[in-house]
C-alpha cells in the first residue's frame, strides 16, 4: 500500500542530489544557511498544517500515515517542506551566473561593483 512517506522519498532524494551538485559546483549554499531556512520554513509549515488540517481543510487516510502527529497535522507533511527548503538554495546557488564554475568571486573585479559600494 503506497503510503505518504513513499510518495515525498523520491522529491527528497531529488532535492538532496541537487543541493550536492550545487555544493559541489558553487561551494554552497552552506549547511549553517540551509538549516536557517529549513527551521524557519518547518517551524511555519507546523504551524499553517496544524491549522488547515485542525480546522478540516485538508485530510488524511489514517492508514496511509505513520500515526506520528504535531499534535493535529501528520508528520509526513513536513516532507514538502524540507524538499523545498533543501531544493531552493541549491537552484538559486546553480542559476546565479556570479557562482558559475569559474566566475570571479561576487562583487570583486565586477565592472561597476566600486560605485555600488561592493568590494
């Protein structure tokens, strides 16, 4: 029987395998900022799930969750939220030209980057 945490495995396994490959080839986005985000993102998603699931709003099959709940929302909705939390740095770390493999450092030898005030 397919169960919720099944279906959020593969987004987190994805979104893991990106973060590495950013890491990899940028040199970030660092862990200490990632686990920022992540304990303000899940922080909120507790708070909002609780919310929508306590007041009806979205549901759960009882026999697809693993029972664990914060205290009305199941745990496996956190799942979204950390694939997100995870995936987001990464693809901004990869999409930024200035952290192209490469590239100068961000604001040193920029044309302009003096008259902006970044050294």
């Amino acid at each position: 029987m397919t169960t919720y945490v099944l279906l959020a495995v593969p987004f987190l396994a994805a979104a893991l395998a990106v973060l590495l490959v950013a890491r990899r080839r940028t040199g970030g986005p660092g862990w200490r900022e990632v686990g920022i985000g992540l304990a303000v993102l899940l922080a909120l998603t507790v708070v909002f799930d609780n919310v929508i699931v306590g007041v009806g709003i979205v549901g759960y099959d009882a026999s697809r969750i693993l029972g664990v709940r914060m205290p009305v929302a199941p745990v496996e909705d956190l799942a979204y939220a950390l694939a997100a939390g995870l995936l987001l740095p990464a693809l901004w770390r990869l999409t930024d030209r200035r952290f192209a493999r490469g590239a100068r450092s961000p604001g040193r030898g920029v044309p302009g980057a003096a008259e902006r005030g970044v050294r």
